[in-house]
C-alpha cells in the first residue's frame, strides 16, 4: 500500500472518528432539549421585534453566526494613510470606549447590501461617499458578540468627517477593537493596490 493510501485511510478514520464523536455529543445536547423547549422558544421569538432589543440579538449571535457589512473608510494624507474610526458609547456593553470602523449586522428585513451600506452612510458616517464602497473579501472573525462573518468593504468620503476620528493606519489608538484588525489588514491591501492600478 502506498503512503498516500495509507495517509487516505488514516485521514478517513480519524475523519469517522471525529463525526462519530459530534454525533454522540449532538445527541447529547438534543437529549437535554424537549420539544416542548422548542414550542416554548418558538412562541417567545415569534414575540421579538425587529430590530430586536440588543439582549436578546447578543443571547442568539452567541449561539449562531451573525452577518454584518463592515466599511473601512480611507483617507491619504501627504504620504500617510489614513483611517477613519469612531468611538463606542461607554454604555456599550460588550465594547465601552473603544475604537472600530463602521459597521452593521445584515437585518432580516435588510432587502440589499446597498441598503446596509446606505444605513451605515446615514447612521455611522453622516458624510457622502467620494465613490460607492467597494468590496474587499469574506473575513470569519471571532467576537465578544460570538462568530461573525464580516464582508469587508473599503471607501472614502467627502469633507470632513461629522462623526469619529482619523488615525494612521500604522499607529492605531490603543482602544481599536482587535477583532477588526484582519478585516482592516484586507480593506487595507484593497485599496492600496487599488491606488496602484
């Protein structure tokens, strides 16, 4: 038998072995779970509205992935370039103070990614865009919110901005969200290519 069978064999194995163990775990989690508990949970999220109270949106990202539109906005200044960040409220709850780029999770009556990016133009950045956001790349990140899938996006704006605070990209506040910091690294190799062509 070859080395690359006997690898294949031994992937397969270990490949069934794992699946074994998700099933048996599975069953287990199931097995604490009535349907009753379903019917229960069913009635109650049939009561939530939308947008749903934050409580409640953090308990369920916990335990599902969320979707959101992220933006990273873009400024060249002389040979620096520039990023636009804006700061958290001190209430927030899982971020207080801390600085992020704009952001929004995909909302079920969300009808296009235009329209998360145009909410987060009116709600985030206030300011028009020099050019309408372009899209960077797919990003998994883990938060204190749980996994996200970030679509990232790059852009620019006009004038000065009536919300947050540019910093260098090379020398970011202390406070910046590290869970944004990939997505950043990708909208930021975007757009400086982008400026090449």
């Amino acid at each position: 038998m070859t080395n690359a069978l006997v690898g294949d064999r031994f992937r397969s194995s270990k490949t069934k072995k794992a699946h074994n163990i998700n099933n048996i775990f599975w069953r287990l989690k199931v097995d604490f779970w009535t349907s009753v508990d379903t019917e229960n949970l069913k009635k109650l999220l049939d009561k939530v509205p939308n947008p749903m109270p934050y409580n409640v949106f953090r308990m369920l990202s916990l335990r599902m992935t969320t979707t959101a539109v992220e933006l990273v906005i873009f400024r060249r200044f002389g040979a620096k370039l520039l990023v636009l960040l804006t700061k958290r409220p001190s209430d927030d709850p899982d971020w207080p103070d801390m600085w992020h780029y704009p952001g929004s999770i995909i909302r079920p009556d969300d009808k296009s990614l235009d329209e998360v990016l145009e909410r987060l133009q009116q709600h985030e950045i206030i300011n028009k865009f020099a050019f309408w956001p372009k899209f960077v790349k797919v990003n998994v990140s883990q938060t204190m919110r749980g996994t996200v899938v970030q679509l990232i996006h790059f852009g620019e704006i006009i004038g000065i901005p009536q919300k947050g605070k540019y910093f260098s990209v090379k020398k970011l506040p202390s406070g910046f969200i590290k869970s944004q910091t990939k997505g950043l690294l990708l909208a930021y190799n975007a757009f400086t290519h982008s400026k090449k062509l």
